[in-house]
C-alpha cells in the first residue's frame, strides 16, 4: 500500500514519511498542487493526503479535479488549525476525512488504516452488483449509475450508500454507520453523518429537498426505501 503526501513543508515531509514508513506502507510525495495529478498517475496510491495551502493551487481545488478526473482514491485533507472553518468545507469538494495540524502519529495512522480497511469492506460483499430503484451499483469498480448515468461519488458516500441499499427498509442509526464505514474510533465523526447524506441525496434524488429514497427518521437516523 502506498500513501501520497501533497505538502510543500518540508518538516511535514519528513514526519509523514516516517509516520507512513513506520506504520508499514510505501510513501511519494508532492511538493505543490499541480505536481499532484503526475505523481497519482505514476506513482498509483492507494491513499492521498493533500494539504490546503499549497503553491499553484491549493488543496481544496486538487481534491474537486481529482473527483472530477473519476479519482475515487480515499482523500484525507490536512490543515492547519482555522484554515477549515466547518468540515463541511472539504467533504463538499469530494474528501473523505480531515485532519488539522498538529496532529500525533496515532491518529494519522488510524485515520489512514480506516480509510484502507473501506476497500476491504467493498470487496468482501457478497453480490458485487446491487440494483434498487433506478440506480446500480458496481460494487467491484466503485461504479454508481442513475438511469444509465454515471454518478461521481466518493469512497466514503458509495459506501454509506452500499450499506443503506443493503440494509434497505430497516432504520440505520448514525452511530451504526460510525461504526460500520469509519470505524468505533470515530464515533466523534457523528455529525459529519449528515453532510455525507446530504451529498447523496442532491446525486441520486430526483428532488433532494423532499427525498424519497434516504429518509430521515427523526430521533431515529435514516432508512433507505424498499423497492
């Protein structure tokens, strides 16, 4: 497994690199925004880890091309200590996670295991293709259609969309999906539940101001609607 680092510190290289080397994976590493596009095509990550305030362009901008390119690569954002003012700000241009600085090896470490350990989620499901209303879902090649239509969606909203698909007609909390798409260690990331579901909806309903599909149950958490 191979992690990307895009960061034009170089005190932040080197402890990454550490951090990554010594929790068992092969690390690259980008020094501005522009160069990220080449390394993640020749150096074939498995996880990405951009930094907002970079040359050339920032973060926040790599993070939308690389959605828009098809990259659905787990994205961590990193940034310092005010530069997101709400979480919302990163999953809305396609990451998975973020992490302000400083931050300790540990939880690097677990953030990046986490967000590995999603693959492994996908690839065990039993049935790789999952139909349900007028969506499919590929669950080999990460692939959302609506009508025939490919979706963009990241890792993280195609999982929550696989586990509420499987789980269909039943109420899923948001503690359950916690637990379920980014693990126990996570149950801090509740609130960040809402944002994702949000980012689904406007995807896949027809009018996501009154969904149909992803309901929310009040008190309760969502449930996704029987065929």
């Amino acid at each position: 497994m191979k992690i990307l680092l895009a960061d034009d510190e170089p005190s932040i290289q080197s402890v990454v690199k550490e951090i990554v080397e010594d929790g068992g994976y092969e690390f690259c590493s980008a020094l501005d925004g522009n160069a990220v596009f080449g390394v993640v095509e020749d150096e074939k990550p498995n996880l990405i880890i951009l930094d907002v305030m970079m040359p050339k362009l920032d973060g926040f901008r790599v993070c939308r091309a690389l959605r828009e390119q098809g990259v659905a690569l787990p994205i961590i954002i990193l940034s310092a200590k005010g530069d997101i003012v709400d979480k919302s700000v990163g999953f809305e241009v396609g990451a998975d996670d973020y992490l302000v600085k400083p931050f300790s090896p540990e939880e690097l470490l677990m953030r990046i295991r986490a967000h590995l350990r999603q693959h492994d989620r996908i690839t065990a499901i039993q049935s790789p293709i999952l139909k349900t209303h007028d969506l499919q879902i590929d669950t080999t090649k990460y692939r959302l259609t609506k009508k025939g239509v490919d979706i963009s969606v990241t890792p993280k909203e195609f999982l929550i969309l696989v586990y509420l698909v499987q789980h269909r007609g039943e109420i899923v909390t948001r503690k359950q999906l916690i637990k379920e798409i980014w693990g126990e260690d996570f149950i801090e990331e509740m609130s960040s539940v809402a944002v994702f579901i949000r980012k689904l909806r406007e995807k896949i309903e027809e009018d996501p101001s009154h969904p149909k599909l992803i309901k929310t149950v009040r008190n309760a958490g969502y449930i996704f609607s029987e065929d």
